[in-house]
C-alpha cells in the first residue's frame, strides 16, 4: 500500500483508547485451505440435520422397494357361536392371512423412485456445499475489506496525529494562529472516529466468519485464479439438484399412476366349525382372492397430487435457470467493470501521491495554508482508499464468478 507523503507518528495516546475493549480473533494459518473452511462449515451447516432425515427417508424407500410384499400382511381371526340365539351348541372359529400382491411393474417403479431419490440427495449435497461456498467466501473476503478499511483508517490517523504536532509545534513559534490548531486537532478526532467505526466494522465480519466457520484461523492464501469455465453448464451443482428434484418427481408420477388401484389381496383362511347337536369339529383351509376395482375417487386425488409436484419442480427448474443466468451476467459484468475502475484508480492515486507530496513541501515553505493542506490529503486519502478498495474488489468478484459457474475451492 503507498503511504502519504508525511511521516507518520505513532497514534497519541488518547487515540490508542478508543480501542475495542471486545475483540473477535481470527488469525491467518498457512497450512488452512479455502477447500478446508468449506468442509469444516459444510458440516457444521444447521441444513445438516434434513440432510440426514433425508438419508433415512431413501433408506425407506429402498426397504419398501426389495421387499417380498408390497404392504405388510395382515392376520384376522373370527368366532361364532348361537349361544345367545338358538343355543343349540353351533361353534365356527376362522382364522385368515391376507398376503397383498404386487401390482404388475409395481416393484420396478418403486426401486426406480428409490434410486431418484438417492441421486436428488447427493445432488442436494453438492448445492448445499456449494451454497456454504459462497457464505465462506463473502465472509472471508468482508473481512479483508474491513481490514483494509481499519488499515486505511490507521494511516489518516498517523498522518492527521503528525500533522497536529507539526501544527502545535509551528503554533508555540508564533507561525501558525490558534484556528489552523483547532482545526488539526478536529481532524484528528475525525480521524479516531473513523478508526473506532472501521475496529468495530472488523470484528462484525470476524464474528460473522466464527458462527459461520467454527473457527478461529482462516487461510493465508485467498485469493483463488479465475475458472476457465465461460458459463454455468449441466455439472452446476445447484442446476443439477433442480434436475435430479425433477426426476424424482416425475418417477414418483410414474408410481402413482401404477398405484392408482390397492393390491390384490391372497386371502388363505383355515376353519373349525361344528354343526348343532353336535361332537364333532370340521376343519377345513380355504383360499379367497381379493381383485380392487379402479376407480375415480381413489386414483385421481393421488394423480393430482403427484402431477402438482412435477410442475413444482418444472417451476423451481425454469426459476432456478433464470437465476442462474442472471448470476453469471452480473459475475461476468463486476468483473469487468473491476478491472477497468482498477486501471483508473490506479493513474488517480499517483496523481494524488504526487500533488500531496507538492503540498506538503509548500506548507512546509509556508507557500499555502493548512485548509489547502487537509483538502488535498483529504483527496490522496481517497484515491489511497478508492486504489486497495478496487484491488480486494476484484479478487472477490473473481470469487464470484467462480461461484457463479459452480466451481468448489
């Protein structure tokens, strides 16, 4: 960074009071990848619990899918006896098994949704990684703005506390009037106040980092090359979580169209009945098949509700398309513009460095007075600003475009 023209003095002791008492720590570690905080935050993501109800949910549905029926059986006893009618000692006890059939490709539709949703939860596991991305890298990049901005903020201190002894010491040899003293020593509170703010500012996206990361070091290198990729395409992580969503949905369509009438159902009973006025017991097995019938009132609410969910997921695909796109023309747009505002802001600051560094000699001379003096640092103190402003701007928006065409650190 190019310092002010003027030397700059340690910070007064009154200004060293105006630090934070609270601080928030975050130091860098060489040996700390991007690709490292990201896992580290991905699974201390609070979306890590759904992910895993998730799990459970595809471990189901694969269970419904293998096994032997497809519903669980069911067992139904029966007695009758005319002890409270006729009383002639008739006795009729059943017993049944009722074994439901699978439906023809029932089995085949059910694994098929199985495996759709094994495939959407991968895919939501990427977009969620990749959304924890973009969290890590905007938190780690506000943090070397802020950064900046208290380093920025420290050096209009230095300069204003030197500029206010230059000032007090030409001020006790009778060079200067009381108001040009005044004057310093109010541009030197200016300056503690923007210091205090730009502390404060740093530690906000320090604690913002903590929650976000669990920890309290982040990588040495940040900067990340720019990828190679001109557009988002179908390996986008969030593109293909909104694909493999369709594609669950339109195999759970397919299932509910199959499913539209129960399963048969292979009844086998066994029975013991004995007549009146008499001994013996007749014992015999029976076997009853159960066939549903189509109809309307069971299969079209269950058609409805399957054909609601593929055009939400057709929805959240085209929506999702549109975001996409807008994404990466604002990505590919800051970055360009970045670039172009770097190269200007960079001739601005030379210019400036050069017009303090005149200044400064000629008050010095006594050639110009102290308003014209804090106006042009007030001007370098800018450019100084608006030039490592731009240089972090740039690396974060090339984090951006990065994360805009799905790319992982």
């Amino acid at each position: 960074m190019a310092t002010a023209t003027v030397q700059a003095a340690p910070l007064a002791a009154d200004a060293r009071h105006t630090d934070i008492q609270h601080t928030d720590i975050v130091d860098p570690d060489a040996a700390l990848s991007l690709h490292d905080v990201v896992e580290k935050s991905y699974l201390r993501n609070p979306t890590q619990p759904i992910l895993a109800a998730r799990m459970a949910e595809v471990r189901a549905r694969r269970t419904v899918a293998t096994s032997f029926l497809p519903q669980a059986p069911a067992v139904g006893m029966s007695a009758q006896n005319d002890a409270v009618g006729s009383g002639r000692g008739e006795r009729d006890w059943q017993a049944e098994l009722e074994l439901p059939v699978w439906l023809q490709g029932q089995r085949n539709a059910r694994k098929h949704v199985a495996d759709a949703a094994d495939e959407d939860l991968a895919a939501s596991r990427d977009s969620l990684k990749l959304q924890v991305a973009g969290y890590v890298r905007d938190a780690i990049w506000d943090i070397r703005m802020n950064a900046n901005a208290l380093e920025l903020a420290d050096l209009r201190l230095n300069t204003a506390t030197a500029l206010e002894h230059d000032v007090q010491r030409r001020f006790e040899a009778g060079e200067l009037a009381k108001t040009d003293l005044m004057l310093a020593q109010n541009e030197r509170i200016i300056a503690e106040t923007g210091r205090l703010r730009a502390q404060a500012e740093l530690m906000h996206a320090r604690h913002r980092y903590i929650i976000l990361t669990g920890l309290h070091t982040m990588p040495q290198q940040q900067d990340e090359p720019q990828s190679a990729l001109e557009d988002y395409s179908e390996q986008h992580p969030y593109y293909r979580e909104a694909m493999s969503r369709l594609g669950l949905t339109q195999q759970a369509r397919e299932l509910a169209r199959l499913e539209r009438r129960e399963n048969p159902q292979v009844i086998l009973n066994a029975r013991s009945q004995r007549g009146p006025f008499e001994n013996a017991f007749n014992d015999s097995i029976g076997l009853k098949l159960r066939i549903p019938l189509d109809s309307p009132v069971r299969a079209a609410p269950i058609e409805a509700a399957a054909e609601m969910e593929v055009g939400r997921a057709q929805s959240a695909r085209d929506s999702l398309i549109y975001q996409l796109e807008t994404s990466m023309h604002e990505a590919e747009h800051n970055l360009t513009v970045s670039r172009a505002e770097l190269e200007m802001v960079t001739r601005q600051q030379a210019l400036a460095q050069e017009n303090l560094r005149l200044a400064t000699k000629a008050f010095q001379l006594g050639e110009t007075d102290l308003v014209g003096l804090m106006r042009i640092q007030a001007l370098a103190y800018e450019a100084e600003r608006a030039l490592t402003t731009r240089r972090i701007q740039l690396q974060w928006d090339i984090a951006r475009y990065n994360q805009a065409v799905g790319v992982l650190p």
